[in-house]
C-alpha cells in the first residue's frame, strides 16, 4: 500500500467517524439512520448518472451489499440507543478486520504478508481493548449483540463490496448504485415497519442528515476504491483507525469520560497501523 492510499483511507476513517457522531446526536437513533439512508439515494443517483450502468454481473453484488448494508445499519442504531459512541464503534467496528483478514486469507487471491497480520492482530487486540469497559464499568450490556451484529454485517458487506467493486471496475460508480440499494431499501422498510413516526419533525435532523449522507458516501467510496488497489483486509483494518476519531469526538463532543483504558487501547491502534506499513 502507497504512502497516499494510506492517507486516502485514514481520511475516510475520519469521515466514518464523524458520521456516526451525527447519528449519534439525532433524539431518535432509528430516525436519524433512516434520514441518513433518504439522503442516500439522491446522492447515489448523482454519482450514478455520471457513471458507466451496472452490467448485469454487478447487480447481484450491489443488492448482497445493500442487504449487509441494511441490517448494519438496523443494529447500529440499536446500539447507538443503548451505550456511548466510544464504546459502541469500538465493538461495531473491531471484530469486522479480523474476520475479514481470516476470509480473505482462505477464499480470495489477496496476498497478505505475515508482518502485516500481525499488525491486524495487534490492531485488533487494542480496538478489543478499547470495548472492554462495557463489562468493567457498569454499563449497559444490552448494546453488545447489537454492536457485535453491526460488526458481523461490516465484515459481510467490506468482502462483497470489495470484490464486487473489482467486477465493476468503477469503485465510484459502483458505491452509488450500493447506496442507492442501501438508503432505499432501509428507509422503506423502516417506514412501512415504523410508520410516518420514525421521521424526525426538527429541520436540523434534516440538515445534519444531508450532512452524514455526503460523509457517508465519500468515506465509503475512498475505502472502495482502496480495496480495487490493495488488500481488501489491509484496507479494512486501516479504516479501524476510525475509533480513534471516535474516541476522540466521544470526548469532546459528548463529554464520554477518557479513562486510561481508552488511551491504552488508542496506543495499541496506532502501534498496529504503524506495524501494516513495514
């Protein structure tokens, strides 16, 4: 991986991460995701209009994504309704590289060497860390198996994404047409399952909506496009840097407390980032 991927897929973590604080701060969880998911489709569309149609060899990649991608979505919000965001992302998104790493190594053609498996296991180990204050500080322990279902979901989606954007040969267009699956197929089950309700009535939900949407797709489509030029598992355990980010917004934005635990872990990610790129 070339020193600008790497900083190509370090700003997309940011961007995850920031979305997720969006989220995050909607009254409603479930109500902020499906405003995020409205938002997706017109930008989808955009992009796709711009970009070569779907051969009939990527439609199958793009509806498996945009179902991985819903069910990311359905027990993310859950979490996100019972635990902080210090603690939720860090459980959501650090299994997903580990079973990436494991699936890419046993069914794809991606070479990853054994330095740079030990910096996934060491990235792994500190995000595991990171999360172990939900069993050792008293908090709601009703938001792991809806994180630890987000982080599932992660991983599915990060694999067929990946080699689906290789059939594709367009990482851009490819994501569109993902997110154009992903907003419409969760926001209308949601509505049909929710009703009307589900929608926040205040137009800041709205706008910071439209917000996470755009940081949605360019986070997404920068990692995309990094796994058409690098190991998919490499990639996925770089965007994990993104819990770093999360960290740091829980505590500043939301006042999550920073304990030595979290900077410990914040260490150990970076130790493992620094290990992929020798």
């Amino acid at each position: 991986m070339t020193f600008p991927i790497l900083l190509a897929v370090l700003g997309s973590a940011l961007l995850h991460a920031l979305w997720n604080s969006i989220v995050k701060t909607g009254t409603s969880r479930l109500g902020a995701m499906v405003v995020l998911s409205v938002f997706e489709v017109p930008i989808g569309l955009t992009v796709a209009i711009f970009s070569p149609a779907p051969t009939l060899r990527v439609l199958p990649w793009v509806a498996a994504s945009g179902l991985a991608h819903f069910f990311y979505k359905f027990f993310l919000a859950y979490a996100y309704a019972r635990g902080d965001l210090s603690r939720v992302y860090p459980i959501a998104r650090g299994t997903a590289p580990l079973v990436v790493a494991i699936a890419s190594a046993l069914f794809l053609a991606d070479l990853i060497t054994p330095l740079q498996f030990a910096g996934i296991a060491v990235l792994g180990l500190g995000i595991l860390t990171m999360a172990q204050g939900v069993l050792s500080s008293g908090e709601n322990r009703r938001l792991i198996p809806y994180a630890l279902g987000a982080a599932t979901a992660t991983a599915t989606y990060t694999l067929i994404d990946g080699q689906g954007a290789r059939v594709a040969g367009d990482a851009v267009g490819y994501v569109a047409w993902v997110f154009m699956a992903d907003g419409l197929g969760f926001a209308s089950v949601m509505l049909v399952w929710k009703g009307r309700n589900v929608l926040p009535r205040q137009r800041l939900a709205w706008g910071t909506g439209a917000i996470a949407g755009a940081a949605s797709y360019a986070a997404y489509g920068v990692s995309v496009w990094a796994m058409t030029v690098a190991p998919i598992a490499l990639v996925a355990a770089l965007r994990e840097t993104s819990i770093l980010f999360a960290v740091l917004i829980g505590w500043l934005a939301f006042a999550e407390r920073m304990t030595g635990t979290k900077i410990l872990a914040a260490t150990v990610i970076v130790a493992g980032v620094i290990i992929t790129r020798l």
